[in-house]
C-alpha cells in the first residue's frame, strides 16, 4: 500500500493536517494556479509551493522518480505546443515580436516564449504541491475524511473499499496472466494488435468474473450488517479538524480569491508585459 | 436495479479497483513507442453497463484519480473529468440492456458499441480538449488531434475488450425460464 501510493511517514506540521484539509487545499490551489496565467501570481505560488515543500520535510530524493516523470511529460508537452502552434503566444499577448532575422512559420518570438515560461510556470506552482498530497496523506486517512468535507458517505466508502482491495485484485491479476502466459498467451510485440487485446480480454474474463463474485460477497456482507441504514456513520482513521486546518484551508481560499481578483484587474486571464 | 444501493457502491469500489490495477500495471504496448493500449475502458464500459451510469460516473472518477495519484505526475483533471464522462454516458445509454439478466445478444452488442463510440467521441474528441484548453489555454489543433487519436484508441479497444466481457458475463449467468417444471 504504501508502496504503491508513496505516502512517506514523517512527523512535520503538513502530516499533521487531516486528509480533507489536504484534499481541500489541493483542490483550491489547483484552481487558484489554473484559472490564472499571471507570470506575477504564479512565481509567487511556485516559491509558496517550494517553501511548503521544505516545511513538509519531503526530500528530493523521495520523490525524484516522479518528478524525474513528470518533467519529461512537462518537455514533451512543450515541444508539442511549439511543433503545432509556433505563433500562440502571439495570438494570446496580440503582438509579435521576432527574435531573430528569420521570420518563418517556426520563428522565435517573444511572445511564444513568455507563453511557453508561464506554462511551464503553471505546472512548477502545482506539481511540488501535488507530490505534498501524495506523500503526505495517508489513502485510507484520506477515504476516511472526505465525508467530512460533504461527500455522502456512501460514495466515500466507495473510495474506501476501492483502495482495500486493489492490492487484492493486483495480486489475482498476476496469478491469473501468469498461468495464462504459462499457456501460451502472447500479449509482447510479436502478436497483432486486435490479438493482443484478445489475449488481454482472455485474462481480463476470469478477472472479472470473479470480481463479479467479490462483489455479491462484500455487498451481501456489508447488507446483513446494516450498511445504509442510518443518515452518518464513524471512520476508523477519521480525525477532527484543528486550528492549524482551519487556518490553512482559510489560507488557499485566500490564494483563489487573489487569483480571480488578479484576473479582473488584468482585463483577462493573461499579464500581458507587451503593451 | 436502477436503484443506487449498497451492491451498486460496491461495484463502484471494485471497479474503480479494477480500472486502477488495469490502468496502472497492464501495459499493452500499442506499436507506437511510449503509447500503450488502456484496456481499462473497456472494463468500465461493462460497469457502466451493468451497473448503470452513476456506478460507470464514479469508478471512472476515482480509478482515474488514483491512478494519477500513484504516478504523482499532478491529477490531469480535464482528463480525469473526461473518464468519469465516458463512463455516465455509456451507463445512461445502456440501461435498456440487461446484462445482468443474462440478455446480450445481436441487438445488445450493436447498441452496447453504439453507446460506447458516443462517449469516447464526444470525451475525448471534445470534452478533454476543451477542458485542455480552458485551463491550460493549449493550442486547439494539438489538443483536440490528441483527444481524437485517444478516442480512437479507446474506442478499438472497448469495442474489443467491452465485448468480449458483456458477452462472456452475460453466459455466465443463468437465463430468466432456464429452469423448467419436471413433467
């Protein structure tokens, strides 16, 4: 489990936080970073996030794989946007421009690269918070408050329940494509695609057949014992908020306040350095 | 059964289990380098059609989530929102079969595939290039050639691993009058 979710324990004030608080505070600080594409308001979301980071006492070391992943995604997105509109930024800031004597279609300009810093930009103010969230919440902490923060709780045991058993299910796959490949099921690069997404549903049919029964069993069990009948029900990993979740929750909502309030006296979503 | 009661939250859980184990450890490669085959749609294409669409909604949502979550690349919402869209319409779309009664023949695999080629155009051909768009203000020609090639990716395989999974549940259960009195 821990594995699979790198949820590193640590003490540090950021683990101290409740999973909701967590959840919340992501959710409003991804708003805030993407409703936004002022260069001002992000830098300073960036360097909160970093500092964030230290307090978190995450190093880079824990996370270096996933940042490592999330980059090399961040480059090729990049060059992509370039490869397919060289002249976006242009478009977006309304003026052009040209860094060098040539002209052509995949000139460089000034525009094009402000847009491709704040994109950049955009990414570096959440990713160090999301790798905060994943490191720092514990999943089944997390299943447990997200009723707190009013999802019905019948869905946050869906949540719950989704996170029980995946280990399981992990584990009945791989027996399962194992004694399949034992007999002979090809799923590498020499079949053909159509065969190899036959051979995928070979081992996807036992799978789900008995998952089908997984799901008769827990859901009678779960019956006989009165799930469902009262309006609220207790978590096991459940923890009441404090000052310090409060505070922060208070803090992000101040953050998307900020955001939406930038973008009014910016005319638009965009800070434009060009007029 | 259109009811949401405890066997539907459930299904929702093991699904969204399924999708996550399906979406995160089962790489098929595809032929084009780094791109690999997401089986996982085909799985919740058949949860969404058993189950109905609120059951496909969510274990869209939250096997998405957590997917994203374990890779910790940062949750891609529009993408996210995205799968849990796909998983509504083909639930809504595919209430008139009966799956669960054992009922799967011609009729049900053409409006199962008809539901299913729906959703994934209009999910990712529309709706996550346009979320794309709002929020990261990408260029429009790039976003939507990927929403369009992932819809077609997606809808190959639902087509092949979504029917085969009706089809082999639907044998597996017992039809309505396949008992009969002893004379």
């Amino acid at each position: 489990m821990t594995n699979l979710f790198n949820y590193i324990d640590r003490p540090s004030p950021i683990h101290r936080l409740t999973g909701a608080t967590k959840f919340v505070c992501l959710m409003l600080w991804s708003f805030a970073a993407m409703s936004t594409y002022d260069t001002r308001m992000l830098l300073g979301l960036t360097i909160i996030s970093m500092i964030l980071f230290l307090i978190g006492r995450i190093h880079i070391k824990d996370v270096s794989f996933m940042l490592g992943f999330t980059l090399v995604f961040l480059v090729i997105n990049s060059i992509a946007i370039y490869l397919f509109s060289p002249l976006h930024g242009t478009k977006i800031y309304g003026s052009c421009t040209y860094l060098l004597e040539y002209t052509g279609r995949f000139a460089p300009t000034a525009e094009q690269l402000f847009y491709h810093f704040n994109y950049v930009l955009k990414y570096l103010a959440t990713i160090p918070i999301v790798l905060l969230f994943v490191t720092t919440t514990n999943p089944s902490e997390f299943a447990a408050s997200l009723n707190k923060i009013g999802v019905k709780y019948s869905i946050a045991y869906a949540v719950a329940l989704a996170l029980r058993y995946i280990p399981d299910i992990q584990r009945q796959y791989h027996e399962i494509s194992q004694a399949g490949q034992a007999r002979g099921i090809e799923m590498s690069k020499k079949a053909t695609l159509i065969s190899r997404l036959k051979s995928a549903s070979g081992i996807l049919i036992p799978l789900i057949l008995s998952s089908m029964d997984r799901i008769e069993v827990i859901s009678n069990a779960m019956e006989l014992r009165g799930f469902g009948k009262k309006k609220k029900r207790t978590w096991y990993m459940g923890r009441p908020f404090k000052a310090a979740d409060i505070s922060a929750m208070l803090g992000c909502v101040l953050l998307v306040c900020l955001s939406l309030y930038l973008n009014h006296i910016n005319g638009g979503r965009y800070y434009n350095p060009f007029i | 059964m259109k009811k949401f009661g405890v066997k539907h939250i459930v299904a929702t859980g093991i699904g969204a289990a399924l999708f996550f184990v399906l979406g995160r450890f089962v790489a098929i490669p595809s032929g084009v380098p780094d791109t690999n085959i997401s089986i996982q749609y085909g799985l919740l294409a058949f949860i969404a059609a058993v189950f109905g669409p609120i059951a496909g909604l969510l274990s869209g949502l939250i096997g998405h989530f957590f997917i994203d979550f374990s890779f910790g690349w940062g949750v891609w919402w529009s993408w996210v929102i995205a799968s849990a869209f796909v998983g509504c319409v083909i639930g809504f779309l595919t209430v008139k079969i009966n799956i669960e009664e054992g009922e799967f023949g011609i009729n049900g695999i053409i409006r199962f595939n008809i539901a299913q080629v729906i959703a994934h155009l209009v999910g990712w051909g529309a709706l996550a290039p346009v979320l794309d768009i709002v929020i990261y203000a990408e260029p429009a020609n790039k976003v939507f050639i990927q929403g369009l090639v992932s819809a077609g990716i997606n809808i190959i395989t639902t087509a092949v691993v979504g029917t085969l999974l009706c089809v082999a549940y639907s044998a597996a259960i017992p039809k309505k009058g396949s008992l009969k009195e002893e004379e």
